[in-house]
C-alpha cells in the first residue's frame, strides 16, 4: 500500500523566497506530524495535527512558519521569507493513533536549500 | 542539557559482536519510549516500542530504567545490515510533546 509521500523532493530557494512544502499522509491516519531535521542531528518536532485541527504548534521557530491541514488529510507546510538557517530536511509523519503514541510512519522528506 | 541525549557514536564493530546503547531523558514525566532506525539519507523507521518490563524483538532487546531515567537498546549477532543510525524517542505526558534524541551511528564491518 502506499506510504507517506513528501514533495517536492528537493527544493532550492533564494533568501527571502516564500516555499511550500506538501505531505500526503497514510489514508485513514488521523495524526500528522513536521519535523525538521538538520544534518546530523535527530529530527526536532515542529507541528502536530489530529484530523484538521492543529494541536501543537510549539516546535515552529519562528512566525514565518506556517502549516494548515484543511480537510484533514493533506498537510502543508508554508516558510514565508526564507532564511539560511532554514536549509534541513523537512520530514512529515503520520500516525493511525492519537499523538506519539502509536507507530509514525515517516514520508522521505523534502530537502531545503535556501541560498 | 538536552532533555533526550544519545552518544553520538559511531560505534564501529565487528559482525557478529553484541552491542549496546543508551540514551538518557530529563523529564521524569515521560510516558512512551521508542528506538526508530535510520539509514543514510532515508527516513526514520520503527525498529521497536519499548516497554517498562523490557522487550525482545529477535535479535534485539529494549530496556527500560525509569529510575535512572534511560532506555536501551541490545543488538545481538549483529549484521552488517544493522549499520545505521538509531534514534531514540521520548514522548511526554502531554502526547505531542515527542522528543527525538540525536542518534548513535552504528558501523558493522565484516
């Protein structure tokens, strides 16, 4: 069956540019979580979503991000005026269960390059 | 200090040796504990859930120490398809408050 699937796969953006990046998650799961994940280190929480409603946005680093998941299944996630400091891979993950608890299922990420 | 930490590794050893981690967490509120698998440039995988009474999964054992506040993870006979970055994660009582450590790189050599 189909997995988590992430695009684009990669994206470069010049400084100050605005990008959107998009998650489809596992049908049926009603928990969908953005990481951000630098290099070399784990993945940092950003935002959680059960169903439509977003629960958690504590893990977003600043007010230039964004991220909506209007119907409760596709999720993007907005940067607005992007930033070096922005370049990570950008991973989504959805779960069946509520929150953490349960298994994540990971898509393979978007790669940010922000020139 | 980190509130989830893991020697970063790499721990390099030779197939068919054991090998053990662990990886230390702050916040005594902790209520679920993980150890994900990642390979170069893919994306997290569950590799097993770990629960208070400890857990076996084949050649792998997870542990938990409530006490000492840490997890870990036992690889026995380990294969050069074992090499990978493991990664622990720690969700706390307030459910989307999940924690990923930095992980520990694992190198089987033949």
């Amino acid at each position: 069956g189909a997995g988590v699937s992430q695009s684009p796969r990669y994206k470069v953006a010049k400084r100050g540019q605005d990008v959107a990046l998009r998650c489809d998650p596992i049908s049926g799961h009603v928990s969908l979580f953005w990481y951000q994940q630098a290099l070399g280190q784990g993945p940092e929480f950003l935002t959680y979503f059960q169903n439509e409603a977003q629960l958690d946005k504590s893990g977003l680093p600043s007010d230039r991000f964004f991220a909506e998941r209007p119907e409760g299944s596709v999720s993007t996630l907005k940067i607005q005026r992007t930033q070096q400091e922005d370049s990570a891979v950008y991973l989504c993950a959805s779960s069946v269960g509520l929150a953490g608890f349960n298994e994540q299922f990971f898509g393979p990420g978007t790669r940010l390059t922000v020139l | 200090r980190k509130e989830v930490e893991q020697d970063p590794g790499p721990f390099n050893v030779p197939e068919g040796a054991t090998v053990a981690f662990n990886c230390t967490y702050s916040n005594s509120a902790s209520q679920s504990f993980f150890w994900y698998r990642q390979d170069c440039r893919k994306e997290p995988k569950l590799l097993m859930s770990v629960y208070s009474s400890g857990n076996e999964d084949g050649r792998f054992t997870a542990q938990l120490n409530r006490a000492s506040q840490y997890i870990s993870l036992l690889i026995r006979d380990s294969k050069l398809s074992d090499s990978a970055t493991y990664l622990c994660v720690v969700i706390y009582s307030s459910a989307s408050k999940i924690i990923f450590g930095s992980g520990t790189r694992l190198s089987i050599r033949p």
